[in-house]
C-alpha cells in the first residue's frame, strides 16, 4: 500500500539541534505517521498506524 507523502508537514525532533542529522515526523491523514531521515529527505519515509 503506498501513501502520499506530497505536500506532509514535516518537523525535527527539537532535541536535534541545529545542523545536526536526525529524524523528522509529519502526521498524516488517517491517523498515520510518517517517519524519514533528515540527511536524506527524498529517500523515503517509513508510514506508521497510530497503533504501531
């Protein structure tokens, strides 16, 4: 199944730091999360249920 992921609002964790690699969230429609690196944004994002 795939979700589209075009037009998430997508944060950094702010215990990140700035200019440091870390994980960035964005809350999608249905309840899902999404999850991806922010070293490489385009590479793609896991997609989570609110029960997982």
């Amino acid at each position: 199944m795939s979700t589209d992921l075009v037009g998430a609002q997508w944060f950094k964790d702010t215990r990140g730091g700035a200019g440091k690699d870390c994980v960035e969230v964005a809350f999608l429609g249905s309840g899902q999360v999404g999850v991806r690196g922010s070293k490489n944004p385009g590479g793609g994002a896991l997609v989570f249920d609110t029960g997982e």
